[in-house]
C-alpha cells in the first residue's frame, strides 16, 4: 500500500493561515493556501518554510474565499492548477479585482457531491454552513486512505442543514479527521441567524432615526437577515456598492437580495464609484444607478433607513452631512475583537460623538466548542489532527484519538 504523508505547513496553533499538504510518491495537493491574520498588509515572502515549491503540485484546494484560506495564492507557482467552487472564484476574482491586484488563475471549478480526480488523489466536496458563502467540506481519498477535511463551519447559520446531513450519514472508514477548532475555549455567540433576525426588528422598532449596521458583505447569512428584518419593518436595506456586486455575482446561486429589490437601495458614494472607475467598472456604476442614491438622503425621513457602515463610508457621509445623533442607533454585527484595530475603534468614536445608542447583534461564523465535538463524534475517525485555533492542548476531552502536530511536522498514514 502507498505511504500517504500528512504535513499542516501552518495552523496547528493558531486561527487562519492554513496551509495543508497530503502527498504520496504520486502526486501532493494543498488544502488551502491561506494569509495568516496577523500579516502586515502588503507583506510578502509569507509561505512556510516548509512547503516545497519546486516539486509538481496536482491541485490547490480552495474551501472557501476567505483571505485566510486563499490569500497567499498568487505566490503560489503558477503552474499550480487550483480547483474550489464556482461562487468562490467568483467572489476571489471580485475581491482582488476591486481591492488589490487581479488573481488570474484558472479556476477548475467543482460541484459539491461530485467526485472530481486530481492527480491520483479522488476528491469529494460537501457545500457546508459558514459564514463564507460557498465553503465546503472536502473528503479526500489516495493510497488506500481517506483524510476529511472541515475547513471552517458552523451548525448555526441559515445552512445549518447541510451539516446536520453529513453528521446523519457521515462517509466511513475515515483514517484521519482534519478539524477546526477556532472556537474552543472562547465563549463566542452561536445563535441563529433567526434568532438575530428577531433582535435586529425589535432595535428597528425601537430606534426612531437610522441603524447603521456593520458587517461584512461577504456575509451572506448577514445581509439575508439584515433584509428579512427590513421587510418585517418597514425599513430600507442601503448597502455601498460593492456590497451590491457581490449581491449581483451570487444571484444565480441562490434567491438573495439584490440591488433592485423593493427594500434595497445602494448608497453611491463619490471614493467608491471613483474606485470602481479607476479599475474600468464604469458599466457597473451606471448600472447601479437607477437602484442607487446619494449619501445625502440618508438625512431625510431618517426612520425610513438601516445603513451600511464602514470608516471608508464615513468619510463621504460626512460631507454630505450624514452624522449619527441621539435618535439613531449603530450595530456592531462582526467578531468584537475587530472593534479593537484602528478601523474600529475609529468608528466607534463616530458614533459615540453623535451619541448614538450602540449594540452588538452577532454570531460566530464557527462551530461552537459542543457542535465541534458533536461533529467529530459522529464522523468517528481513527484519529483527529487539530488545526485553525489555539485551545486545542487544553481542549481535548470528548474528542476521537487526537494526533498533535507542530508546523511542517510529516504525519505518515
């Protein structure tokens, strides 16, 4: 039987970065090549050390497009071909489009629940709840092994069920369990997506000028919530126009609000077309516009209004005389350790001044510490390698046998 190599090059001991490699004397694939979150913007050179980058590579295996799982692609050899879901090249073609340098790479697209051959190795994605859209699971066969893959999910989004199906008739005989644990011992919110949706229309019901909400626009579940709770209200949805092209690119993998929707409206602001026009989406603007208004407006009939913010919007709202007051209230709806960076605590700032009422109406985009342990209990691996978190050591009970590993440290199978 083929000797089958396990190397985690990085995110044994931490959260994000992930960059995993199986490989036997016929071929290796990557499971995610990610930016570590602690990486200084503009940073490069920052592939481990222990990832060969001279020998072939069959696939690059993309789970899901988030920077920490994409974002160290392109220094990647080009050669490398790369292979995810068709909804997260679109959304990685977008992101760098528009906020870096464009990705070229030839995607090879995959469906989930369709065999794919990459190289010798046979590879089986499972579309699974996160707070990315299109994130999956991936079941990867070689050598006569079978290696699972989580990648990062949760059990409490609106995809809740995708999961809760491989956990009744999870695949067998698996050797090795590779599993995320970017929740244990944290005690991070994991309500449902429902249950936020009822908090945010009691805060519209209760605030009598604006909402400012902010939250990520690859957060899918967040603006399906966010718009549903609108719909309840009476509210309009006003996102910036980014927002609304990632809305625009999904449409035709799922019923999501898009900018031409009765309750959607998108906030045109001068640096975000300016942007858009720089990078030649002149044709997107224009088609933005009949759906689109000016940040001015947000001061008129203010309990009409829930609105994305950011620190680069505030700095066109401000202009155009759109500031928080008493009778507004402004929600953090991201992890709060984001209120901690400069962006953050910046913003928070805008809206103490203007004496805004705050509150935090958020739930982790991650399984919650006894989700993890129900998941791995139903997928019964001979053992489980940890990865992306850093509680593991003192986490342990209630897990299958667990196989510890630092960085770059081979695992055979």
């Amino acid at each position: 039987m083929t000797d089958v190599t396990l190397t985690v090059h990085r995110a044994t001991d931490q959260i994000g970065g992930n960059c995993i490699e199986i490989a036997t004397q016929r071929g290796r694939v990557l499971l995610d090549v990610g930016r570590p979150l602690d990486a200084p913007g503009g940073a490069t050179g920052l592939l481990p050390k222990s990832l060969d980058l001279v020998a072939p590579v069959d696939g690059v295996l993309i789970s899901h497009p988030h920077q920490d799982h994409y974002g160290l692609l392109e220094e990647t050899p080009a050669q490398w071909p790369v292979f995810c879901g068709e909804a997260t090249a679109a959304l990685i073609k977008l992101t760098s489009g528009i906020f870096g340098v464009p990705i070229e790479r030839d995607f090879r697209r995959w469906q989930s629940g369709e065999t794919l051959a990459v190289g010798p190795f046979s590879v089986m994605p499972y579309l699974t709840d996160h707070s990315a859209f299109d994130a999956h699971m991936l079941l990867i066969e070689v050598g006569g092994k079978r290696i699972f893959y989580s990648g990062d999910f949760r059990i409490h989004g609106r995809k809740s069920k995708l999961v809760e199906r491989i956990m009744a008739e999870p695949p067998s005989d698996i050797d090795v369990l590779l599993m995320e644990g970017t929740n244990l011992g944290s005690d991070k919110p994991s309500m449902s997506e429902g249950d936020l949706e009822a908090d945010f229309v009691s805060l519209f019901r209760e605030t009598k000028g604006r909402v400012f909400v902010a939250w990520s626009a690859q957060n899918i579940d967040r603006t399906v919530t966010l718009y549903r709770a609108c719909l309840k209200t009476g509210r309009t949805l006003v996102v910036d126009l980014y927002t609304a092209e990632v809305l625009e690119k999904l449409a035709a993998f799922g019923k999501l609000p898009q900018p031409d929707w009765s309750a959607m409206k998108v906030v045109v602001t001068s640096a975000f077309a300016r942007m858009y026009r720089r990078k030649g989406e002149e044709a997107f603007v224009a088609r933005m516009v009949p759906h689109g208004m000016s940040a001015k407006k947000l001061a008129a009939d203010p309990e009409k209004w829930v609105v994305m913010v950011r620190p680069s919007l505030v700095r066109d709202y401000e202009p155009a005389g759109v500031r928080p007051n008493s009778d507004d209230a402004w929600c953090w709806s991201m992890w709060r350790g984001y209120l901690k960076n400069e962006d953050g605590v910046r913003l928070q700032e805008w809206f103490e001044r203007g004496g805004a009422r705050a509150a935090h109406i958020h739930t982790s985009g991650h399984a919650s510490p006894s989700d993890l342990r129900a998941f791995a209990k139903s997928l019964n691996p001979r053992c489980m390698v940890p990865i992306h978190g850093v509680a593991w050591d003192a986490e342990v009970d209630g897990f299958p046998p667990i196989q510890r590993l630092r960085d770059g440290e081979p695992l055979v199978i």
